[in-house]
C-alpha cells in the first residue's frame, strides 16, 4: 500500500503541463479530457494547516486522464522517464487490463510518456504497449528502449498548446484505419 507523499506524486509537473493543455484543448472545443483522481484515506491531518499530512491510496487507479475528442472516447495515464530505457514496472497490470477492455469498448487507449533527459514527450498507442507487455510476460525484457519506438510519435513542439498530443491521436486513428 503506497502512502501519500511516496513515489505517487512524481510526475506532478507533468500532470500540471497536461492539465494545462486539456484546458486549452477543451476553451478551443477541441476535446473534453478529465484528470482521475485517486481516492485517498486521510491518516494524519495537521489541524492548524488544514493539511493532509500522512494518507494512503483506497484503490488501484486505472488511468490518468479519460474524456473525449471530437466524439471519440479516449483514455491515457501519463508517465516520465529520465533514461532511455523504460521500465514496465512503471505500468500496472491493472492498467493494462483496462485500457485493453477500453479499446474493446471502442475507445482509444494511449501513454504519454515525458523523457525528461531529451526534453521529448513521446505518444505511446496501446497496440504498441501490448506487444511490450506481451513480451514481459513471455520471459523476455521487462523494459523497452528509446530505440526500439517509432519516432514519428514524438509530440511535435508547438506554440500554446504544452504538450499536443492530438496530432500524433490523429496519427494512431489514422494508422488504424489503414
């Protein structure tokens, strides 16, 4: 059981960049993305900050973020790394379990995942996920390198928008269709 103030609060910049962005992406009409909170039970309050100080998470989480984009449902948990080499152990079964039934469901199901060492936010489909996962479980690397991922899903750089995932969204649908 993970504790607040743990490894559960890394990617909290990454999160503001994102949350920033859907902001944006839903004042344009664009898309309607909400962050998932994570339930949590309070353990220790300080009374005179009013502030939680110690608190334990209730349940596994499944995704980060879940929403629309222009009436396609869509699903994404957001991720850094700081190598060139990301381990699976940063993705949860449970995760996994979801987004493919999301998939199943109709909906698209994606990682964003931050390499802070490049500066690069990289767009990650679940179809390429799943044969990483795959992979682990069959015996072989429990990780995957920068080399092996297409480059054509690095997020582009862009002007107002902080991280612009649609682009490479529209990328996947369209790769899928073909």
């Amino acid at each position: 059981m993970a504790t607040w103030g743990s490894r559960g609060l890394r990617g909290s910049t990454l999160e503001d960049m994102i949350n920033r962005t859907n902001e944006k992406y839903a004042e344009s009409g664009l898309a309607l993305i909400q962050k998932i909170p994570t339930p949590i039970t309070p353990i220790q309050i300080d009374k005179i900050q009013n502030q939680i100080t110690l608190a334990y998470f209730d349940q596994k989480s499944t995704v980060d973020y879940i929403g629309a984009v222009q009436g396609i449902p869509v699903c994404f948990d957001a991720k850094e790394c700081a190598a060139d080499t990301f381990s699976l152990r940063n993705i949860h079964e449970h995760q996994v379990a979801f987004m493919g039934k999301f998939e199943e469901q109709g909906g698209i199901a994606f990682f964003l995942i931050f390499y802070t060492h490049k500066n690069l936010f990289y767009y990650l489909p679940y179809e390429i996920l799943k044969d990483f996962w795959k992979r682990a479980k069959e015996g072989g690397r429990k990780s995957f390198q920068w080399q092996e991922l297409n480059p054509e899903y690095i997020l582009p750089k862009s002007h107002g928008v902080l991280v612009p995932y649609l682009e490479m969204l529209k990328k996947d649908l369209d790769e899928r269709e073909s």
